[in-house]
C-alpha cells in the first residue's frame, strides 16, 4: 500500500538518481568542452539552441541563460526550422543541437541545409556513435546509465544531465568574458538587481519644491511648518550664499521640545547640526544605502560640488526603490 512514507523515499531515489546521472557526466567532460567554449568564444554570430520535445524544453532555458550572461543566444524548433525558420540563422552561429538519442528526425532533417552554412555545429547527445553526433563539428558526451522513471521511459535524469551541461557551458562562457554583475544587470533593468545596480540617487533624490529647504535664520515655527509640508522628516538647512551649513531632523525636535520650553526666539543656525552626511547625485543608490547603513542614519543630502543642495533622500525612498 502506498503511504506518505513512500512518497518521500521515491523523491529520495530521484535525487539520488540524477545526482549519480550529473556525475557521470562530469566525469566524462574532455578536451571537447574546451572546444565548445573556444568556438562560442570565437565566433562573430550568435549562438542558436534546437531540439525535440523535453530537450527543447531544456534548449529554450540554456539558451535564456546565455543570452543573459554575455552570449547572444536563442531557441529555434527543429520542426519550424524546417519551413523557413532556419533562415534565422547566418554565418557566423553556432549551432547546438540537443537529443537524449543522437537520432531525432527533426534535427537530421536540416544537418544537411546547417553545414552549407557557414557555421559550427555542436551536438550534445547520450550516444557518441549515433548521427547526430557523427555529422556534429563538436560533440559533447551526456550520457546516463539510468533514468529516474522507474520505467525508463520519461526523460529525467537524461535532461537534468543535459541541463547541467548547459549551465557549464554558460558559467564557462561568463567567467572567460570577465562578465560582471554591472553586465548582468544590464541584461535585467528590471529585476532587483539591475535596480540595484543601475538607479542612482538622482533617480531617487526630492529635488526642486519638494527639497525641504530653509535657511539659517529661519524661526523654528517656520521651519516646523516646512519640514510638515514636505514629510521627508528633515530640514535642509543653507547660508546666506546658499551652500549648505546643517540638517535638522525630526528626532532633533523632539529631543529639542525635551529640553527646551521656551522656543519662540529659536534659529535654525541655533539648533541644526552641523556637517550632515552628504552624497552626490551621480553615486549609485546602492552606495547611498550603504552610507546610511554605516553611519546608522536615515537621511543624506544631495550636493553639488560647491556644497549647494540639490536633493534629499531617506531610507523609505530606498525600500521603495526596492534597493534595500
């Protein structure tokens, strides 16, 4: 009778199955990788993945991770390959075809049309004598002794191989290009880390009206009505020739109301603090984070070069840029 003890031993057999598969593939890993790398590394087009049912399924993800580590890369279906999209590809690719079995029709339909093309030819198959791997200019072993079906039939540890291999490929390629997280970034403006990565504090500063700007002179009762209407919880606080000269924060004000009762006659040159963090508009967001982080604050000030303030910005503004 089946039991949920059960259950957990056969996701245990997979995992045992296919890590034992992956190994084997490792070890048979030769001169012919380095080949691999060599004529992506080397070639002036891009690189094009195809194959059948589960290994396109498994081509279409190594193409994405190649496309977004530093080597252009996309997925053709072998079949529509076939009717016309094979002109997709120029001089210059390189082609990797993927089959468990080294014989799938579809792919040795167009070998014939791929090499009048100027292009190499990668195959990645589990059978080293079959076609595919005899026409290929390049051919990289994947072979598994066992599948994790019980029956042998799905293709599981077959494809976790072939999808490793893809991943190795791809770390190879990005570590010879000296890819860095700035060029991953670039290829991800939208996910956390192109933000990250990317945004600076100009894109995130309050600038213009919404600096919450006063100057020395200005009355306490004043400033508190500034420091309401822009809601960045600090006071920017300039000299007559506009430079900056201190900040003021909401924490300030309440330790101020703490010690003091009588406040009618107060300045701000009376109660900012002097030499506030500052940073420059053109710096990362991430650098502004690490600032407040290091100096345990929620704010920096924007300046210019000559020490005049030209934005704010606090903590909530990162969380919202979602940079923290």
């Amino acid at each position: 009778m089946n039991t949920p003890s059960s259950y957990l031993q056969w996701a245990k057999d997979v995992f045992a199955i296919e890590q034992a598969a992956i190994a084997e593939v490792a070890a048979s890993l030769d001169y012919r990788f380095n080949q691999a790398v060599e004529a992506i590394l080397n070639a002036n087009g891009r690189v094009v993945i195809t194959g059948m049912g589960k290994s396109g399924h498994i081509g279409r993800k190594i193409a994405a991770s190649l496309a977004s580590t530093g080597t252009p890369a996309f997925f053709i279906h072998p079949a529509e390959a076939a009717h016309g999209d094979l002109g997709m590809v120029v001089d210059g690719d390189v082609i990797i075809a993927l089959s468990n079995s080294g014989e799938n029709d579809e792919i040795l339909a167009i070998i014939p049309a791929i090499k009048r093309k100027n292009v190499r030819l990668i195959s990645i198959t589990g059978k080293p004598q079959s076609s595919m791997a005899q026409h290929a200019d390049i051919h990289l072993l994947a072979a598994v002794s066992q599948e994790a079906c019980p029956f042998g039939l799905a293709p599981t540890s077959s494809t976790t191989a072939v999808l490793v291999l893809g991943d190795a490929l791809t770390v190879a390629l990005l570590r010879a290009r000296a890819f860095t997280p700035e060029d991953f970034a670039l290829s991800h403006p939208a996910g956390s880390l192109g933000k990250r990565l990317l945004l600076t504090v100009a894109d995130l500063m309050h600038s213009g009206d919404a600096l919450p700007l006063v100057g020395e002179q200005t009355p306490l009762r004043e400033a508190i009505i500034t420091m309401s209407e822009k809601g960045l919880g600090m006071l920017v606080v300039v000299n007559a020739h506009g430079q900056l000269s201190g900040v003021f924060t909401d924490g300030d004000l309440r330790r101020l109301f703490q010690r003091q009762t009588q406040l009618t006659e107060v300045r701000m040159a009376d109660i900012m603090q002097p030499q506030p963090h500052t940073i420059g508009s053109d710096k990362l967001a991430v650098e502004a984070l690490k600032q407040m982080e290091d100096n345990k604050i929620n704010g920096l000030i924007v300046i210019d070069a000559h020490a005049r303030p030209l934005g704010a910005l606090n903590m909530h503004d990162l969380l919202q840029a979602r940079i923290v």
